[in-house]
C-alpha cells in the first residue's frame, strides 16, 4: 500500500520538538526562590508581582520581568539599571542553570529531524514563543541547522519584539496571521511554492489538526505532546498573563482531542520517517530554497 508523499514538512516548535513547559516552569521558580532572598520578600508575593508584569505586557515570556516587580522597586529602586542587574545576577543565574538541566528534545525529535535532513525535506517550525527565546533554544538544543526557517507570528501591542539578526532564519507572519488561521499555514506554503496538499503539518492538539485540515495540508498529531503536566501547569498559570478563564481555555484547546480521527498518530516525532514518503525539495548544492535572506513573508 502506498504511503502519503511529503516534500515540505512544519512543525510545531515548543512541546512537538522539545518540552517548554518544562525548559520555562522550573527555571523561572528557581529563579524566585533566589531573588526572595535577595530581596527578602516572600516568593508567593514576588510571584505575584510578577503576574502583575506579565498582564502589564500581556505576555508571559516578558524578558527581565523580575526587574520591573513591586520587590524589586521597593527594595532596590534607587539604583541604575547595571546595578540592578548585579545585584540580582544569583537569580538570573540560577535560572540559567536550571534551564540548562530541563532543556531537552522530546523523544526522536533529533533522529526524525536528521532524517528529514537526509532526506534533503525541508523542515519548517512554527511558534509562538519570543524570537529571542527560540533562538536560544534551539542553539541549546542543536538542532538549528537542521531546520530551514522559522516563522513567528507579530505581537500584539505591548508585546512588540525586533527580530535577532538571523540571515533570514526568522520570519515574521504578517499581522493577524495567528494559529488556527488556516492562512498560516498556507502562506508558508506559498512562500515555498509547495502545493498545500505537499505539505505535512505536526502539531500537538486538536486544534492544530482543524487548521492543517482547512488549508488542505496533511496533518499528523503529535499525540505524545498533546497532555500538560498538571503539576507545572498550575505553577504557569499562577504567574501567567492570563484569567482564570482564558488559562483553561488555553488548557482545554491544547489538550482537545482531534475532532476526526487523524491519519497519522505519532508516539515519537521520528515515525514520521516510517509512515510516509518524502520527495526532496532541494539539490545538494543550493541554499535552502527559500525567498533571499531578509525577506518576510
């Protein structure tokens, strides 16, 4: 029986490739039960101030927040930024360390990327994590080489962000181009002049199923990504941005078990490899194939 070609492959970034909640959660507690002592201030209050930054900025990647609490204000206010920095360098440092520690690829994700790399696919993610954290990330984690580019959507007001000079591995979608738009991923299928129906999307819920579904790209789940842990869940939305009610909808979205049944259940990334066949998409010899370097969407 003959298998699904693919010659374009997008996935999902933050928990389909690697765990974010659990590269984000830990560090950023590590980094509290540090600064409250610094500070002499307790972490349920330093956490309190920091969800209040987060809803101040409406994002909860918000980078330096520890720098603009109540704590931080009240205790250290009168000193320069630099010497702010110093003095809470422990914190940031400790947060450094324990993200070091969780960072780590879901299973397969190295070994179904370099096949796809193999393979001469190109390999497409989408997230919606800060430009700046993903780059990082993905450096970590090295695995940058073996993905094409990677597209991020603009951020809202308060949220704004200069993409990292990256020779045109970042992309910016254009305003309004946020998942489950369908038109996300039809863009970048247009971007790479591949038929929609070339294209393989990997996502992690029920939602990013619909989406691949309504722009005509085949979809496979991600099903070994698609459950939050409770346990850090709970300490996420505690310092979160959102309300109550916006965190389980964030929750029950992610965790919505697809609608129809997908043709393609994945318990590590790399069955990709074994459940479909892949046409390459460039030469050996030429860049990545992509629009020069620069351009957006």
């Amino acid at each position: 029986m003959s298998r699904p070609v693919v010659s374009l492959v997008i996935t999902e970034l933050d928990d389909t490739l690697y765990d974010w909640l659990s590269a984000l959660v830990p560090p950023f507690y590590a980094m509290v039960a540090a600064a409250s002592l610094l500070l002499e201030v307790s972490e349920e209050q330093l956490l309190g101030d920091l969800q209040q930054v987060h809803r101040k900025h409406g994002d909860l990647e918000h980078p330096m927040a520890l720098l603009e609490t109540r704590a931080v204000q009240w205790r250290l206010g009168a000193l320069a930024r630099r010497d702010l920095e110093r003095h809470l360098a422990p914190a940031f440092q400790a947060f450094r360390q324990a993200r070091q520690q969780h960072l780590g690829l879901r299973p397969g994700a190295r070994e179904g990327l370099e096949g796809l790399s193999q393979r001469r696919v190109r390999v497409i993610g989408l997230t919606e994590s800060r430009a700046s954290e993903t780059m990082l990330r993905l450096n970590r984690l090295g695995i940058k080489s073996l993905i094409t580019a990677v597209y991020v959507p603009e951020r809202g007001a308060g949220r704004s962000e200069s993409l990292p000079a990256t020779n045109g591995f970042l992309r910016q979608l254009p305003r309004g181009f946020r998942k489950p738009n369908p038109r996300v991923l039809g863009e970048i299928c247009a971007r790479l002049e591949t038929a929609p129906a070339d294209a393989l999307y990997v996502g992690n819920s029920g939602a990013d199923l619909e989406m691949a579904r309504r722009a005509g790209v085949q979809a496979a789940w991600a099903r070994y990504a698609a459950f939050l842990d409770p346990e850090l869940w709970s300490k996420l939305t505690r310092v979160a941005h959102w309300t109550e009610a916006e965190a389980e909808k964030v929750r029950s979205g992610r965790e919505a078990v697809p609608a129809q049944s997908p043709a393609c259940v994945l318990a590590r990334f790399d069955e990709l490899l074994d459940r479909y066949d892949f046409r390459p998409s460039y030469t050996r010899g030429e860049w990545w194939g992509l629009a020069a370097p620069g351009n957006s969407l």
